[in-house]
C-alpha cells in the first residue's frame, strides 16, 4: 500500500513540475493594451485540410486570354479578373460562366487609361472600381452608374467617401510612408478631411551607399508598413514589416491594442543574399551592388490577410523566402500555425468563409485562378 501511494505522489509530482503551455499576456504600455503572445500558438500547428472546389481558366476563353492577373471574389461568388495592363477587367458567376468584360479604355465616365493602378471593391450589391484618382460605380450586371473624383487612390476602400491612402516619398535622403484617412462626407462643401493613421521613416527602399544612390524593394528585407481592413469589424491592422507587432485601429486613428509575438527576425549571409536576389543578379549583373547593400537582417512580417470571424493572419518570415502563417482570434490570442498541403502555397490566397481563393500556374507557364474549401478548423470556416 505504500509503493502504491509512493508511486501516486511521484505521478502528481511529475504531473504538476511538467512543461505547461504559455498563455498570452495583457500588459498595459503608454495606456494602450500589448497583447504579447508566446512563441507557440495555444492549439498548435495545423495541416489544412482542403479540397478544389472551384477553376477558371482564363486562357479558355477567345474574350480573355491574358498569361497573368489579379483578382477580387464577393460574398456570393463572383470573381473579377484584372488582367495586368488593368483595363481588362472580365468577370465570372459563381458558377464559371464568362459575364463580359466591366471596364472600357478610354478617359471619360466609368472608363480608365491603361495602367490606372485598378482597384475592385465589391460594396452594398454594388461594383466599385477605383483608379487615375476616381471612383466608379457599377451595377452587379456591370452596368456603369456613376463615378467621383478623389484626389487620391484607395488602398483600401471602407465606403464610397472614406478611404485610405499609402503615401510614399521615398529618396535616399529621407523616406517616409504615410497610411493616411481620408473622409469625403463633405465633399460638397470642397473640403475633404486627411488624417495619419500611421507613419514610418526610412522605409520603402534599400539604399545602395555609393555615389550611384540606387535603390532596391522588394519584400523580404525592405522596410515598409502593412496593412489590411476588416469590413466587418471596421478595423485596421497595421504594422511596421520590421517588428512582430499588429496595431488594431479604429476610424479615429486610435490604436485599440497592439498584437505581439515573441519572435526574432532572420539573419541571413552571403549566400542566402544570393538566393534571395537571384532574379536580379541572373538579369543583370550591374545588380550586384545589391548584395552590399543587402540588410543582414530580414524583415518579421511579409503579409497581412484578415479571416472570417475576426481572426487576422499574419505571415511570418521564417527563413530566407520562406514564410509561416500565424493566426490570431479577435482578442489577439495565438491560435494556430497554419501549414498547407505539400504543393500549395498561401502567398496569394485571399481567405473567405469557405477557405480560400489564390492563383497557381499551370504546367505551360500559365496562370488560373482556383478555389479550395477549408474542411478543418471550423471555429474559422464555416462550410
């Protein structure tokens, strides 16, 4: 009977002095909530589960046929392609079925110039097309309503009179990056309110030191801010890519919370400088000041991508031209790591209530827009 009640208490004693999981933390810093989170998420890594459930293939199609393009996708499945000179604009049903095109070439209402820097929003049953410093309205059937001049371009729309805008003045001597408000609800009266959401210094560019001042961006190692909008909570997150921290914004500019993860960016040598810039030396070998130039330190945060429910996903540079998915619930608690099937990728996805929407290319070099239903985590994707 004593081995027995010997045996239970070194069981206890082993149990209790175990590795217990880390919880997030809510400490107070200049009056705004840190919600610091430890290096593993609470529930672990996650292998998604998935299925296609969906492909268009624009090369099918005499009407389209571009090899390259963006694209935006509504609640109800409607799919827009922008094709790369952005004045081919074609859309699709939920089904696949080609609708026509949505944009016309030219300079009066409703159309754009080639390379307007296009923006599609889907808004209240409406097509909202933005561009060459104009807002135009279209019907759900592609039929033209209205347009309106802004001043500037959204990146991101909220509504058909308040928008952000990235604003950048990038030179070697001073580089700033502004993510401005901008409210147009008083239009009428010709005035227009701007407001600094957030703003960085030194960023934008990697600077080449010689006389020649070049400069280099690209996305793993230039300093720049990140943002993303979540329609359905009205907030912003935004991040300065060079540290692991999220600041979630309401529309007055006032930092709710910051998101935090233990995290320490990626140091890089020689020869991973060389693979990270292989395009650029291959093409070129002028380009080889680059490398000097090179930070030895890679940025924290490649990309930021709101989910369903609130979450946000963050992707995390692990490596050199590798990142990971992190994923955190509306509180800013690290839930997952999100890990795809071998063969896909989630640097283009766009996540919806069913899983995600990216883009793959094709064996002959051309690229198709494609769908997959998450079928795990259903505390995200509802199916």
């Amino acid at each position: 009977m004593k081995k027995i009640t010997l045996l239970i208490s070194l069981l206890s004693l082993f149990v209790y002095c175990g590795p217990k999981q880390e919880k997030p933390e809510r400490i107070i810093e200049d009056g705004i909530v840190h919600i610091k989170n430890p290096e593993k998420p609470i529930k672990g890594t996650v292998l998604l589960d998935i299925e296609k459930t969906r492909e268009i293939n624009p090369y099918k199609l005499e009407e389209v046929g571009f090899r390259q393009f963006r694209f935006a996708r509504d609640a109800d499945g409607e799919v827009i392609l922008l094709g790369m000179n952005q004045t081919e604009v074609h859309r699709f049903a939920h089904n696949g079925d080609y609708l026509g095109s949505l944009v016309k070439k030219g300079q009066g209402p409703g159309e754009f110039p080639d390379f307007s820097g296009l923006q599609i929003y889907f808004m209240n049953s409406q097509i909202w097309v933005t561009g060459l410093h104009k807002l135009a309205q279209f019907h759900k059937n592609g039929q033209f309503i209205c347009e309106k001049k802004l001043g500037n371009n959204p990146e991101p729309l909220v509504d058909d009179s308040l928008f952000f805008v990235d604003q950048k003045r990038l030179s070697p001597e001073e580089s700033v990056q502004k993510i401005l408000l901008v409210d147009l609800s008083s239009a009428e009266t010709n005035k227009k309110k701007e407001t600094v959401f957030f703003q960085a210094d030194n960023v934008g560019m990697i600077w080449d030191s010689s006389k020649y001042r070049r400069g280099l961006m690209e996305g793993w190692a230039t300093p720049y801010i990140l943002m993303s909008y979540n329609k359905e909570n009205r907030k912003a997150y935004v991040a300065l890519n060079t540290e692991y921290k999220i600041h979630v914004k309401n529309h007055k500019a006032e930092t709710l919370y910051v998101i935090e993860k233990l995290h320490e960016n990626v140091k890089v040598d020689l020869d991973a400088k060389i693979e990270i810039l292989s395009n650029y030396l291959e093409r070129d070998e002028s380009n080889k000041w680059m490398l000097s130039a090179y930070p030895d330190t890679l940025v924290a945060i490649k990309d930021l991508k709101i989910l369903p429910g609130n979450h946000i996903a963050v992707y995390r540079i692990s490596g050199p031209k590798i990142f990971e998915v992190d994923i955190f619930d509306k509180e800013g608690k690290y839930l997952y790591m999100l890990k795809p099937p071998k063969g896909i990728t989630l640097e283009n996805a766009e996540f919806y209530n069913f899983g995600f929407a990216t883009t793959e290319m094709t064996e002959d070099g051309f690229q198709i827009y494609v769908e997959y239903k998450i079928k795990n985590l259903p505390d995200i994707f509802q199916n």
